[in-house]
C-alpha cells in the first residue's frame, strides 16, 4: 500500500503511453464525450482530464442538472494499455457508489483516496452511473503514483489536494442515456420516494408513489433510477413501424418509458406507477361514444417491441400538460384519420373549460387524456381497443376447387368504451390468400371497409389443392389479435363422384368421401345455409359423411353411413320428416330415430313426399299425402316418417310425382298412390291407398317412379315401362299409355332406369347413356330438342355408370367418376355456372 504525501506538478508525465492493440471490445483508456467513440453527452472534467469544452461534442446550453449520478473506482485485472480487454476484478470496488452532487453545472465529489486501498503496483477505473448498477455513462483508467493519480490515457498525473483528496468532476448533457428525441423528452434520476417526472414538454411524464421500486431492485442496492421519457412517431402505415407495433389502431402520442438500470429483470413495480401522455382526439373529449382509445404497454427488448399489448387502467394524470400538443413529424404513410389536425387548438379548449365537464356524467381519465397505471415500463402509447372476431359458421368450409366458397368468409369488429361491445364502422380489413391458391375479391388480397353492422366479408374462390387443410385465408384488422384465419377444404368431383341426383330443378353430387355437394334452384334444398340459388356445385353445410342422396323436386335427403337420415329444402307437407312444415336450410335429422337403408324423395312441386326402408325391409313414408302416395291406407298428410300399410318387406322404394312404389327382395313389385294415366301398373287407373302389386308376374332388380310414369329394369336387365306416355317417356315408339308393364324398344340390356318428368333415362350394360320422351329442353342430351319415342343415344361418347333424370335437366357420372350435367338451366341446376 503507498501512502501518499508529496505534491507534483500536474503536468508532469513519466513516460510515453503505447497505442492499445486492436480487440473485439473497446480498448478505451478513458470512455467518454470527448474521445472518439465514448457517449457523446458526457464528460470527464478537470483536473482529471484537460478541459474538454472544445470538444465538436461538447454543447454548453445542454446541461442536465436533475440527475444524481454515482462514482465508484474498481481494480483492474492489468495494465489497460497492454491488456486492452481487463476489466473489473471480482469484489467491492474499492470507493464508491458515492454520488457525485449537483455543483452549477457539473456534479463533483472530492473522493479521500486514504480512505481507499490503493497499490502502487495496480490500475484502477473510475466509472459514472446515473444509479447503481446502471449503465456506465464513461470510464477513466487511472494509476496511482507519489502524490496524485496518473491518467493512464494522457499521462498526466493530477495532485492530491492536501495529500489526499482527488476532485472528480464530470458533466451530463441531455441524452447521455439514449434520448432520440431530443425535442420532447426527458432524463431524470428518481429516488424510492414520490416523485413526479415530466417531458421537457410536459407532454408526457409519470408520477411515481413512496416505495414504488422492485424489492428486488431493492435488495440488490438500488435506492434511485434515471427515468428516461422519449417521444416516438407513431407512424401507423405499417404495423412494423408503428410505435407500439401492435397491430392496433394508435394515435399521437407514443413514448418510450425505460430505466437506467433496466428494472425488468427485478420484477414488477413495488406500488402501481401512473404513467401520463397526451393523445391527439381533442375533438372526441368528454364524449360517452368516441372510439375507444386508452394507454397500452408493450414490453421492449434491446429496442424492438415484444409480447403482448397490455392495457393500462385508466387513471388521472393532472401533471400533464396538453396545450400545445401535436402531432410528430410524419414518416411514411399515416393513416387515415390518424391524425386530426385539431390538437393544439383542441387542448387548448379542453383545459381552458375543463369545470363544464363536471356534470352531468362522470369523466373518464382517457376522455381528460391522462393517463394509466402500470407496473412496469416500456412502450407506451394510446392505441384503439378493438376486437376482432371470426364468424364461425363461416370457416371450415367445403367446397369444389377453382370456384368461390358458398358463404363468403366474414370477420367482424367491435369495441368497448365504457359500454357494452359496438360495432366498429367503415374499418378496413384485409383478407389474403394465404395458402391453396385462388383469389379473395378477384385477386391475392382485398380490402374490404365494415359496414353499419361492424361486418366485412369477401368472395374466396378456392384454388386446385384438395390436401386437407390446404386453403387457408387471413382476415387483418388494426384490432386485438391483429389476425385470423380461415380453413376451407377444397374437393374435386373430378374422379371421385360416386352418385349424381337430378332433382326438380336442383342437382346434387356424392364423392367418394361422403361429401355432398348441391347447385340449382334454392329454396334450402341445397343445404347450404342459404337461399340463394348456385351455379356450381356448393358444399351441404354441416360436416356429415353421406352414404346416398336423393334429389326431389324442392327438397333433398340424405343417408349417413350409419343409416341416419336427414333431410332439407321445401317442406310445405312435411316431406323433410321432422315433424314440421318449416323450411330448413341445412341438414335436419328425420324424426323417429328409424335406421334406414335406402331413401328416396319424390319429385313433384305441387308437394313432395319421402320415403325410405329400413334395414329389416320395413317401409315408411312421410310429406303429402293427398293422393294415398305415403301408402298408409289414408290420405292424410304426415309430418313424420309413418308406416307403409300391408306388411310388406321392401328391398328399395321410388317416391315419383305423386305415387310410390317399390321392389321386394325376391324381385315383386308394387305402387300405390296417383294412378290417372296407369302409373301404378296394375291395369287400372283407380288410385290405390296401399301398396298393391304390379300386373304381369315380373322379377324385378329395381324401379323408378316418375312424375306420372314408371320404369324397372328386370333380374336380367330388361327395361319395362308403363303410365303416362304422352311424349314417348316408355320407349315403346308410341305415345300410348300404359296400364301395365311394357317393354322398352330395341331390345336393350340395362343395368338401371330412371323415370323423370315426361322422360326416362338409363344406362346399359356396356355403360352406354340412352334417353327417351319429353326434350324440349335438351334433357335427352342427343344434341336435339327432338322428341324421342324410343332409348336415343345422349351425345359425347362418353361410358357412364348411371343417370339421373330431373324435371327438366339430366345429370350421370362416367365410369371413371366424372359427373355431367344437360338440358333445362334457368337455376343454374347444370352446374357449369351459368344459367
């Protein structure tokens, strides 16, 4: 240890200093404004250094004198001019932290350096904090010689004063710890006592409480703070240089609140902090129903945003002052409406009439632009609450690649401000094709404004990929989250359609995967939740897998795998089966719990019925019933599935215009209901309440009710037919009616029929489409609107494995799952997207 007693002279210097070796780190030997590459706002005085105010740094109008800086002097591990990385050796350092008093436009302390454990044969640094265990503002390496102290970077030695005193005197200038904005800010050092910090502006600030610090930071020595207060752009273009970055709506003003040291890593505050800015909606103040904007904190780590926005409670911060506040430099696009314009005039109004305000209702603190408590510091600013929320039955969607999704995606967003939620009006919102391909509003991306209900939505026309999962869409909003997505499966009824239906003026398709799809005419029988009728094959809404569909006129049915049976559409005479005569728009469970093998819903618009089987044969009808078509004996309607009279085992039923019929397992047929034209085919016209068996003793594989015809093609696949025959729809080149089965010209071999209206088509062995009757629609599908007495080949080449014949439209699938529709159009029942 030396004890020091002689004096020399200040400017005496022993010996020449070496230039410190490059390295990864600062090789400084004394760090600070006036030395190239220290901190620009501070600096080291006389006499430990020569008087720096000539320094290109050095700006003598900005003194910071509310600040209560600490020294503290630590040894070295070695020399800092040969080892230019050493630091502080482990331990107290040996002075300090003292703080270093406020003197007119410097902060000094004379440090007793008897009081000190100094060695001759060591190096020491002295380091400035603006509290313990803050950031170093500067540095200076020092060597204790005979009578002083030795700058290790100039080799001047300065004199003890009386033996033993060394005068440390430094100074701060406004932005030594990190201000950018040098024109509304503040640095201030705040003890564990209340205190009050504002802005030079006053603009923005904070009111700290008694014991408002970290226990932690307590614990650890920390008994003050520098409070660092900047102002920040709010320039809402784009999320990522917003100043909150939050994907929320934020107006002027935003500011940074930070200490230093950085009290993150020491918890939360001890005692709630109110942290005060101003904002720039002058014009909405003291108004129950202006936007919600209030004060939100967002976390920052090494100068980026992080985690969530957290609102702040709101609570009054009278130590502001907002009369001449106003909006930041504009960088980049602002947008719309983000800045008004009114602010200074607006403050300056509020505050000069601030008692009108008192009553009748209570003020809120955002409505008075006060402020917020928190807990912690970091980013704070007002920002809109707004909430984003997905219309669920909208997502999750199914439907044909390359065309546009039934319901168009919509997201919709409210806020809340004192009250209960509201819609937010004329709000844009971006959706985005993210994943699958296709467009949104014709394009990758649109801009969609909310309407009055708060609601936007946009047409999402789905690309090619069928992966499950693989459509995705993204709806964005200046709201809280910032994002949702939809899901939508994409299917193709390219090669997978496994049946087709033609109904009355509707059509619908089977996939392979149980998934059924509808187009046409819509008075629900699409099922897909709307009205609207739909040019292309639209996804049944619900999720259910289908066994089997059937198409009726104005209703559809379908049958799960497990033999439940749903049906939607029209249901003035209960032909839906739940028991009601109200329309449904989607899938609704028949009533009665029946498992059912087969349905089959009739085609008549004047008043549909349905029928099915059971998987023990037994049959039941429901719906209208005025020509004794349910086969319950009566003529009564039934609204829910009710048994078919006579005992009878059925293997399938065919609902037709206005009579029924159906085949048993050993091949007999039977119909009952309508009977005018012969339909029933037991060689009268009397119409039967029951089920009464077809003339002729034939074996039948399966039958095909039509609107006032039949058809049935034999156990060794001969057509027969009989009823009503006005347009050739019997293929026995006549125009005659029938009473009773009757063959089918050309001696053809088919594997099913199917009777519409005025015309039958089928499909024989060899997969060859035949159509006959009615055509004034093209519904024969041979190039003509030719009627045809007997089976005409339908154009195009193609193998089909079966069709169906509609009202006025004919829809077959080909032997490799292809479906293909023709003839009447209006509703869009072809399916090809026109009408």
């Amino acid at each position: 240890m030396v004890a020091v007693a002689s004096v020399l002279s200040v400017a005496c210097r022993d010996r020449e200093l070496p230039l410190a070796p490059a390295s990864g780190r600062p090789a400084f030997l004394i760090s600070d404004g006036a030395h190239t590459g220290g901190n620009a706002d501070f600096f080291f005085l006389p006499p430990l250094v020569p008087d720096p105010s000539g320094s290109p740094n050095f700006d003598g109008g900005k003194f910071n004198a509310q600040l209560a800086p600490i020294v503290e002097v630590c040894e070295l591990g070695a020399d800092p001019r040969l080892v230019p990385t050493t630091d502080c050796v482990a331990g107290d350092p040996v002075f300090g932290p003292a703080t270093l008093p406020l003197d007119g436009e410097q902060y000094h302390r004379n440090w007793d350096t008897k009081a000190s454990r100094l060695r001759d044969d060591k190096f020491y640094r002295m380091i400035v904090r603006g509290a313990p265990r803050g950031t170093p503002l500067g540095f200076l390496d020092l060597d204790p010689v005979s009578g002083g102290m030795k700058n290790v970077r100039t080799g001047d030695v300065v004199a003890f004063q009386d033996g033993r005193t060394l005068p440390i005197n430094v100074r701060i200038e406004d932005g030594a710890f990190g201000s950018t904005s040098r024109s509304d800010h503040v640095e201030r050092v705040v003890p564990n006592v209340a205190t009050v910090v504002t802005t030079n502006t006053g603009f923005a600030g904070a009111s700290f409480p008694d014991n408002w610090l970290p226990a932690n930071a307590v614990s650890a020595g920390i008994t003050q703070v520098v409070v660092i207060v900047e102002r920040l752009a709010v320039n809402d273009g784009t999320t990522e240089s917003s100043c909150l970055q939050s994907g929320l709506l934020e107006h002027e003003g935003c500011y940074r609140f930070r200490t230093d040291p950085d009290l993150h890593a020491f918890g939360d505050f001890s005692q709630p902090v109110t942290a005060g800015v101003c904002f720039d909606l002058p014009a909405l103040v003291g108004q129950a129903a202006g936007p919600p904007f209030q004060l939100y904190r967002r976390a920052e780590v090494e100068g980026a945003p992080t985690g969530p926005a957290v609102p702040l409670d709101e609570t009054v911060a009278p130590f502001l002052n907002c009369t001449t506040f106003g909006p930041t430099p504009v960088i980049g696009a602002i947008r719309a409406g983000g800045l008004r314009g009114l602010a200074s005039a607006g403050w300056r109004a509020l505050v000069a009439g601030l008692g009108r305000f008192i009553s009748p209702g209570a003020l809120h603190a955002v409505d008075l632009g006060a402020g917020g408590r928190t807990n912690a510091f970091s980013r704070i600013g007002w920002a809109r609450t707004a909430t984003l929320t997905k219309v669920a039955s909208t997502d999750n969607q199914m439907g044909l690649i390359n065309t546009k999704l039934p319901i168009d995606p919509q997201v919709c967003l409210t806020f809340s401000h004192h009250s209960d939620p509201r819609p937010l009006v004329d709000e844009p919102v971006r959706f985005t094709v993210a994943a699958g391909g296709g467009t949104v509003g014709g394009g990758p991306s649109t801009v969609v404004r909310t309407g009055s209900t708060g609601c936007a939505s946009a047409p999402w026309v789905l690309g090619s990929t069928t992966v499950a999962a693989g459509n995705r869409l993204t709806a964005t909003a200046a709201a809280s989250p910032g994002t949702v997505e939809f899901m939508a499966a994409g299917v193709s009824l390219t090669g997978v359609s496994a049946q087709v239906e033609a109904g009355g003026f509707h059509s619908c398709a089977l996939t392979a995967a149980g998934q059924a799809f509808c187009w046409g005419n819509n008075r629900g029988q699409l099922g897909d939740g709307t009205a609207p009728d739909r040019y292309v094959p639209t996804a049944v809404a619900g999720g259910l897998t289908f066994a089997a569909l059937s198409a009726g006129d104005g209703a559809t049915c379908g049958l799960t795998p497990t033999g439940a049976a749903y049906c939607w559409g029209f249901n003035s005479g209960g032909q839906l089966g739940d028991g009601t005569t109200t329309d449904r728009f989607s899938p609704t469970p028949v009533a009665g719990g029946v498992t059912f093998a087969a349905l089959s819903a009739g085609n008549n618009g004047a008043g549909g019925h349905t029928c099915g089987v059971t998987t023990s044969g037994a049959a039941y009808c429901w719906g209208h019933n005025g020509n004794g078509q349910l086969g319950d004996g009566t003529t009564t309607d039934r609204l829910v599935p009710t048994p078919v009279a006579g005992g009878v085992t059925f293997a399938a039923l065919s609902a037709g215009g206005q009579h029924t019929c159906g085949v048993t397992p050993s091949g007999a047929a039977y119909c009952w209901g309508f009977n005018g034209a012969g339909g029933l085919g037991d060689g009268t016209t009397t119409q039967r309440l029951v089920p009464t068996l077809v003339a002729g003793s034939l074996t039948f594989a399966a039958l095909s009710a039509g609107e006032a015809h039949t058809c049935g093609v034999t156990q060794t696949s001969a057509a027969y037919c009989w009823g009503f025959n006005a347009s050739g729809e019997l293929g026995d080149g006549t125009t005659t009616s029938r009473l009773v089965p009757t063959p089918v010209g050309a001696g053809l071999s088919f594997v099913a029929l199917s009777a519409g209206f005025g015309y039958t088509c089928g499909v024989t062995t060899t997969g060859t489409p035949l159509c006959w009757g009615f055509n004034g629609r093209g519904e024969l599908g041979d190039g003509t609107t030719t009627e045809r007495h007997i089976p005409t080949l339908v154009a195009g080449g193609l193998s089909f494995a079966a069709a169906s014949a509609g009202t006025g439209h004919t829809c077959g699938v080909t032997t490799s799952g292809v479906v293909y529709c023709w003839g009447l159009n209006g509703n869009g029942q072809v399916g090809d997207g026109t009408t």
